[in-house]
C-alpha cells in the first residue's frame, strides 16, 4: 500500500502492516520498484491520482507488473463507489463475501435514508493548512449523502453538476455557510479539535449559527479511508439531523465538535 503504516486509521490495516502481512511500497509517485519486483507483486492497483504520474504507469508496464486503475471516485452515486468491492472480489476470489458485503451497505443506506426532509440546513467544506476555504460542490457525492440522510445542503446552487469542492474567499464562505444550522467540517489541511481552536484561527467563525449553537462535526480521521463505508457515513447523518439531543449523540465517522480541547 502507498501509504505507510503511522498514517492509517484502519485497524484493521494497520493490524496487517505491523504483522508483515502487508507492506509499504512507497508513495504513488514514487514506488519502491525494486521492493515491489523483489516481492513478486502481480498486480498494483492504484487510483485516479496516479494520472497525473504517467511516467509511474509506464514504470510498471516496463517491469511486466500488470496495473489497474479503481475509478470508484468517479462514480456519481454514493451506492455505486460501494459496488466497486464487487471487483475486489473477483479479483481476490471473494464473490460471494463481496456481494454479501454490498447487500448488507445497500440494506444500512435504505434505513438510513430519510422518507422525509429533517428541515435541518447544513453546510460542509474545510480550510486548507495554507488558509484558502472550500466548499462541496452541489452534485458531490457527499451533498447527495446529506440529502438521502434528510438534510438541506446550503450550497447547492454551486456546481450542482459537479463533485468535489468549489475554492472561495473567506467572505464568500462566511456568508455560504452564516446560516445553517449543521456545519460538517472535513477535518482536512487545518484541522480543529475543538470550537476554542476554530474561533481562535478565524474569531469571525464565532458567527456562524452552527458554531455559536454547538452543532460542528468533524469528519473522523479515517473518513477519507473508510470508502467502503459510505452507507455507515449516511447513517450517522441520518443520526444527527433526526435527534431530539444531538448533544449525545455518539457516531462512528462524524465526530462532534467540543467546545474546549480538554
């Protein structure tokens, strides 16, 4: 895997790391090729970052080691990214494990999914390490997964055809995300662990209707890993939009926002 062992939040993989069973092969861009051939890798699997490394793919067609390209993040519907483990398990000889997998996800998002509107308004984005603000585009997967779960996402009108995440400048972003009543940050580039540490990087943020009434989650730290998981991701949502006392709601991959890190 192209990323090493301190940066995994799966317990499952770091369990595997630690006991040999899987191995470091050096970051996307840069793969230990002679660790790979020592090793007899018969297939590298990658994503659709490795586009912009054609250089690495050549690499590989060099050496004989034959590479597959997983596009699960160009799938427009949340569900269909889940169904890309129906590939894993054809290649790994687990048919019938994978499909028992995606019945039980596609079981989990048809209860999580609201029969009708929460009303609740919610607004996700995050900040970068270098301070520039993002916000989900209105045709992200993740918006969908907002709207199947119930909510309202206040940020609709941008990119409505469009996944991934529109830049703005802060005043923009304040007066997208001002109103509603849910804030879900991406805990990505500048990360809070608290509401004291988001108001001290921006004392603006104090205005926002989400930070002055609590209602800030951070997406956990293996959010971006736990692709296989987006059911469990819309059930959560569906969780904090529908509480009577989201104060004590616990949640698995939306993690709430304290005021104060203790």
């Amino acid at each position: 895997v192209a990323t090493d062992v301190e940066d995994w939040y799966i317990a499952s993989v770091t369990e595997a790391m630690k006991a040999g069973r899987m191995g470091y092969s050096g970051s996307f861009q840069e793969p230990d090729y002679e660790k790979m051939v020592e090793q007899g890798i018969e297939l590298h699997i990658d994503t659709t970052m490795i586009d912009t490394c054609p250089e690495v793919k050549e690499k590989f067609a060099e050496l004989s080691i034959p590479s597959l390209v997983e596009i699960s993040s160009k799938e427009s519907h949340p569900l269909a990214r889940v169904e890309w483990v129906k590939l894993m398990g054809v290649l790994f000889g687990k048919e019938t494990e994978a499909e028992e997998y995606f019945d039980n996800q596609k079981a989990l998002m048809e209860r999580a999914m609201a029969a009708e509107k929460s009303g609740v308004t919610v607004a996700m984005g995050y900040i970068t390490s270098s301070g520039k603000y993002y916000a989900r585009n209105g045709g992200d997967y993740l918006v969908q997964m907002i709207e199947m779960a119930g909510g309202e996402y206040v940020c609709a009108d941008i990119a409505p055809e469009k996944s991934g995440n529109t830049s703005m400048s802060f005043e923009e972003w304040y007066a997208a995300f001002q109103d509603a009543d849910y804030l879900f940050y991406w805990n990505f580039g500048n990360k809070f662990y608290s509401i004291q540490e988001m108001i001290a990087y921006e004392p603006l943020l104090a205005d926002l209707k989400a930070v002055k009434e609590g209602h800030v989650w951070i997406t956990s730290p293996d959010f971006s890993q736990a692709t296989s998981a987006i059911s469990s991701i819309v059930s959560d949502m569906n969780t904090i939009l529908f509480s009577e006392n989201p104060d004590e709601v616990t949640t698995d991959h939306l993690l709430k926002l304290p005021l104060t890190t203790e």
